[in-house]
C-alpha cells in the first residue's frame, strides 16, 4: 500500500486562518461600560403593562429597562414614561423622570432626577424623587417639591404626603407660595378656589 503524502502548505494555511478567525471573534464581543455585579436581564426600547380587574392600571415606556436575574420582579428604568389609567380607561395621571425602579411586587414605584408629572385635572408638580406606594395610596417625597395648579398657583416645599391623585397633600417644611388673582376667585365667591 503506498502512502499517500499530503502537502504541507495547505493545512498550515487553514491553520492561520482558523485562527484568524477565532482571534476576530473574541476583539468583537462586546464588553459592558462598567463592572456588572450581577447578571442582568436587559430590554431596550420596551413597554410594560399593569392590570388590575380587568383594564389596565398602569403603562411604563423606556428607552431601557433592567433586572438582576435572580431578582423576581424588581426592575430599573431608564428614562421613566409612565401613564396611569382610571378602571374607565382614562389617563389619570402621566410621570416623567430621569430614572425609575419598580418593586418585585409590583405595588410600589421610585423616580429620581427630573421629576414631572401632570394629573388629569392640569396640576403640575415637579420634583427630584417620589416615591408611590399602591397598598397606601400615597405618594411621598423628601425633597423639593413644586406644585402648580390650573389656576397658576405654585405651591413650594420640601418634602411631600399626598393622595395618589394630588387631589390632597401637604408639604413638610418650607412652605412658600404664590397666588395670582388670589384675592379676586375670594371676592367672586368661586368654588373652586384652587
């Protein structure tokens, strides 16, 4: 039986380019911008959505959203577009915030950095932190606080209690305010003072 003699130059040529290519491989993966503490579950450009009884409560919108991936539930926002509904299906109230994160229960919510929000009935309020708690129906804060009403009212202070709805709330300390035309909605009588 006679040998077969196989040329050399071709496998060392398919040698260099196996390695080439595997060489490629590892400089294109991508590397994370800071050290990662755990592993993460991560979702860009997404919605997620709450319902209670039937309709829905709650419709949170970002550019990204991630959860560790042994946590069940709690999850972190970035940016914050959140619209809350009533059981009629209007919105009852929009936020916007730099940054958010949601409880594993789903029952509770944090924003920070920029806070707005705009309630159905045209309050403004603007903050650095809030946080929402569903068992409760509160909405708390230990910063500053600005509230305008439709009425251009603009209450300030630093921290907050408030009714999920703002229909009632109350600052902790430092509380200034102005009140255009004040005097004039007092002397017609006007029911709707605020």
């Amino acid at each position: 039986m006679k040998h077969r003699r196989v040329p050399l130059v071709p496998i060392a040529l398919l040698l260099l380019a196996s390695s080439l290519l595997c060489t490629r491989k590892k400089e294109e993966l991508p590397l994370a911008a800071g050290e990662i503490q755990l592993p993460l579950q991560k979702f860009a450009g997404t919605t997620l959505l709450f319902f209670n009884k039937g309709y829905t409560q709650w419709k949170l919108d970002a550019d990204s959203m991630c959860k560790p991936v042994g946590d069940t539930g709690t999850i972190s926002v970035f940016p914050v577009r959140l619209t809350l509904f009533d059981s009629t299906g209007n919105v009852r109230s929009t936020v916007l915030a730099d940054s958010g994160k949601i409880g594993s229960n789903m029952q509770n919510y944090y924003v920070w950095g920029n806070v707005f929000i705009r309630t159905r009935d045209s309050m403004l309020v603007r903050t650095e932190s809030l946080r929402w708690f569903k068992e409760r129906r509160r909405v708390e804060s230990d910063t500053f606080v600005q509230i305008e009403t439709k009425k251009g009212d603009i209450l300030r202070g630093k921290g907050l209690d408030a009714k999920e709805d703002f229909s009632r709330f109350s600052f902790k300390s430092d509380v200034k305010g102005a009140f255009p035309d004040f005097q004039k909605r007092v002397e017609s009588n006007d029911t709707a003072m605020f």
